[in-house]
C-alpha cells in the first residue's frame, strides 16, 4: 500500500514587490512626460554637467521632479539592500516587514541626516551650500537609483547568490560615490577654501561617520 505524505506548499507573496515596482515605473514616466526637458538632461548626468549647472539652486531640492526620483531612489535603494542581506543570508527578498523596516530607516536616516545639516549650515553660515551640495549629492544618487531599479527586479525575480557580483556592485556604487564627492569638491572649491575648516568638520561627521558605523554593522553581523 502506498503512503501518501502531504507537505505544505509554502507560496511567498511577491505581489507588494509587484506594487512597488510599477509605483517606480510610473513616477518615472510621469517625471518624463511632466518634466521631459529636465527630464532627458537628467539621463545624460553620466556624461554631461548641464543638468547640474542648470538646476543647480537650491530652489530645485523640493521640486516635484526631485521628489519623484527620490521616492524612485528609496525604493530602488531598499530592494538593493534586502537582495544584499538576502544573498548574505540575513534576510528574506519577499519578507515585506524587512523591506518597511529597511526604507523606515534610509528615510529616518537621511531626515535625520539633512536636519542635522541645516543645523550645522546655520551655525557656519553656510546655509545656500550645503542646500546646493544636497542638491548635487541628491541627483547623481536618484541618477544611480534609476540604473539600479532594472537590477533590482532582475535580482528580485532570480536567484543569484554570487557574493562577489554583490560585492562588486557595492564597491563601484563607493567608487561613483567617491567621484561625485571629488567633482563637488572641484564645483565649489572656491567656496570651501574660504570655510573649508568647517567644510572638513562637516564631511568627518556627517559624510564618513555613519557609513563607517553602518559598515561595521554590516561586518560584524557577517562576522556572527
């Protein structure tokens, strides 16, 4: 007589990843269709500083342009960090909760982030820079958010666990990082040499503190 044994199938609801995605897509067609001028300058930022010199007051840091590709860059950004931990074995890619706890914090940690940074602006009057600064920062890293988005549903929707491809994205998104700092560097040097101490005050605490703290975060619960 054959015994029938019975496993539960265990199906992973990927329909909220499904949701996020379109949202993605959809703010990105409509800053394209709203914006479209701004919009086709923005996907040459790779090749090209117009977009930079054009849009480049602070006016610009809320505009609904900016804010749509920064909602795009959260999302894009926290699929990317889940897929990571995911692939480290620290997480699940469909666990809905890690992804709200994982975009609670980037939101939490860069309101936190900008608000210090006025603070600190005021305090150095150097309110109109560090707001255009955030505006350099803010565009090259929506500009990586949109290359990251398609990798991202790739990586969602296939299984690859290759530590060394995610080890070798990480290490060119700190090596564009690391560009983008050396060229606002050259942007506003003018301006820097004449507050640069508080300029290197400013970087020390609130440009390599927290990612050298998040780092050693990261090691160490690999490490464990």
């Amino acid at each position: 007589m054959i015994e029938n044994v019975f496993h539960p199938r265990i199906i992973e609801n990927k329909d909220w990843a499904i949701l996020l995605f379109v949202l993605a897509l959809l703010l990105i067609a409509i800053s394209k269709s709203a914006f479209e001028s701004r919009f086709n300058d923005f996907t040459n930022l790779i090749v090209s500083d117009k977009y930079i010199k054009i849009y480049k007051d602070s006016t610009h840091l809320i505009s609904g342009f900016t804010v749509f590709l920064f909602i795009v860059q959260l999302i894009s950004y926290s699929f990317f960090i889940q897929l990571t931990l995911h692939c480290f074995g620290l997480a699940s890619k469909s666990d809905w909760i890690v992804f709200v706890q994982i975009i609670t914090f980037l939101i939490f940690f860069i309101v936190s982030k900008y608000l210090i940074e006025q603070i600190i602006a005021t305090s150095f009057q150097m309110e109109e820079f560090v707001k255009q600064y955030n505006l350099y920062k803010l565009s090259y890293r929506s500009y990586i958010g949109l290359i990251l988005l398609p990798l991202d549903i790739v990586l969602y929707y296939n299984e690859i666990l290759s530590r060394t491809f995610f080890f070798t994205i990480i290490i060119a998104l700190l090596i564009i990082n690391s560009i983008t700092y050396l060229l606002s560097l050259k942007n506003y040097q003018n301006l820097l040499f004449s507050k640069f101490f508080y300029f290197i005050l400013y970087l020390c605490t609130l440009e390599i503190a927290p990612y050298y703290f998040m780092y050693y975060w990261f090691t160490k619960k690999l490490a464990h």
